[in-house]
C-alpha cells in the first residue's frame, strides 16, 4: 500500500533516567505499529533538560532499546537543534503569538488555579503577564508563553485513546491548560516548542507516546497551527501503574529495565508480562 509505507514514527526518550516497564511497552507498541504499516522509526533523544540530562543515560537507554529488539533507521539529538527551535520561535514572535512572562517559580505555584491530577503538567497559568502587546523581539533571559483563546476548545480523536477534548484559557475556571510555556530564559525552547518542530522536521505521520501526554497533545497542535505545520496522527498508550496504582516514573527503580534484564528476566517473559 503506498500511503502504509510513508508510515514514520518516532521513540522519544529523555536521558534523565533508566527506562522502565512503561517506556518498554509504549515503544514496543510504537515499533509493532511501524512495522505493521511497512514503516520507518526515529529515535530522539529529548536531552533539553540540562539539569537532569545525562549522557549515561542516553547510552543506557540505547542499550536497553537494543535488549528489548527495538531497532530505529535514524536519529536525532535536540541539542543539536537549537537553531531550528530559534527559527520556529522567531516565527511565533513575528506572529504576534508569544508574550514575555517574569513570573517566577513561587508565583507560578501560588497562581495556580487548582491543584493538577497530572503531575508532570504545568499547571494552569493565570495570565498574570499578559499584556496588550505580544512581544516584538525573543530576547534573552526570559520566558516566553504561547498566548491561548481563553474558552476555545481543543478537539482531536486519538487513535488508542478516542475523542478528546480539551478547554484553553487563563481566566476560564474549568480550563485544561492556560498560556503555555514556549521559551525558557536559559536560551531553550519548552519541550511543547521542541516537540512540534521536531516531529515536522521528521515529517512523522503517527505519534505513539503515553497518556500522560494527552493535554500536550492539544498544546502542540495549537503550536501546530500557528506555525503552519502538519499535525501528525495520535495514538496515545494505557500508563502502566506498579502494585499500588502508582503511575510508574523512572524513580521505581525496582521497574527499570536494567533491573529487571540483570534479574534476568528474558525478553520473551517481559513481553508476556506486558501483554504484548
Ligand atoms: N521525552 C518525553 C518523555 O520521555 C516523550 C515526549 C514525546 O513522546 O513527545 O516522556
């Protein structure tokens, strides 16, 4: 089929930690719906996180994709990419479409709406730096948000997950997520920023990730049409929990990959015990 052979998806790993069960699953789902459409896979490595990036862990994460028989045709490394995010970011400057926020830390926790289920998010911003005036110049040293139509609704159908639907605004009192993060003062796009310039460079037709990452979805394809980019296809995977529901994160050692192939679990046991 020709439009099954442009199939490209990607493995997007950040070398902040050892791997666990849920990468394991989510990225052997992504490389049996590559292979399934007669497709290619990339694997980037999202090392934009210079306080917990380490190499040890790009190179473990390698090593534990090769155990697992995960094999990817190219790569990609977002430090080497900072000038294409630059690009993008100019792009959204120029558009009006970004504004500068000095909020700091506290004032962002000390805004936020109403305490977040989901951990990992950003939570909801108040539009305390909201200005009449977007921002003309990307200046450095500062932090920049993506300026969103308070009460417009984000609509997508998810390919594992069905219809989603989500609602953007500052002042909106039931409101998924407010302006967003594009720009960080450290002279790095926001990982929503990255995300969406990468995916296009890579001229990916399916994203495959976990569901914690669902309202990033929405974020990416506001930044998407901003920026006149193609929005891919979604197919967002189950989380995986341990024992007690707990969502597992790369701190549940106990779960990482390394752990468990030293135990000596074979591959064929861990894909039993995924399911898969
Ligand atoms: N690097 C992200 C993570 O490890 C995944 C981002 C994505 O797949 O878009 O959770």
């Amino acid at each position: 089929m020709t439009t099954s052979s442009k199939y490209v998806g990607r493995l997007a790993p950040s070398p902040t930690g050892l791997l666990h069960l849920g990468h394991a699953r989510t990225f052997l789902i992504a490389q049996q719906r590559a292979h399934a459409a007669g497709g290619k896979l990339w694997l980037r490595d999202e090392d934009l996180d210079l306080q917990r990036a380490r190499a040890e862990y790009a190179v473990a994460m390698r090593e534990d994709l090769h155990w697992l028989g995960i094999t990817w045709q190219q790569e990609m490394r977002q430090s080497d990419r900072l000038p294409a995010y630059r690009t993008a970011m100019q792009q959204l400057v120029a558009a009006g479409r970004v504004y500068k926020c000095s909020c700091s830390r506290k004032d962002l926790l000390s805004a936020m709406a109403a305490p977040h289920e989901d951990s990992d998010d950003e939570p909801v911003y108040n539009g305390r730096c909201r200005v009449a005036d977007p921002a003309h110049l990307l200046e450095e040293n500062a932090n920049y948000r993506f300026r969103v139509n308070d009460d417009e609704p984000v609509e997508f159908v998810d390919l594992a997950a069905g219809p989603q639907r989500f609602i953007c605004g500052c002042a909106v009192e039931r409101s998924d997520f407010g302006d967003f993060l594009v720009w960080r003062k450290d002279g790095l796009p926001s990982y929503q920023l990255a995300c969406v310039v990468d995916d296009a460079a890579m001229h990916i037709t399916e994203v495959v990730r976990g569901r914690d990452l669902l309202k990033s979805t929405a974020r990416q394809l506001l930044l998407q049409r901003a920026l006149g980019l193609t929005t891919p296809q979604y197919f967002h995977c189950e989380l995986m929990r341990d024992d007690n529901g707990i969502r597992l994160a790369k701190r549940h050692d106990a779960l990482s990959l390394r752990t468990l192939r030293l135990s000596g679990i074979s591959v064929a046991e861990l894909r039993a015990r995924l399911e898969l």
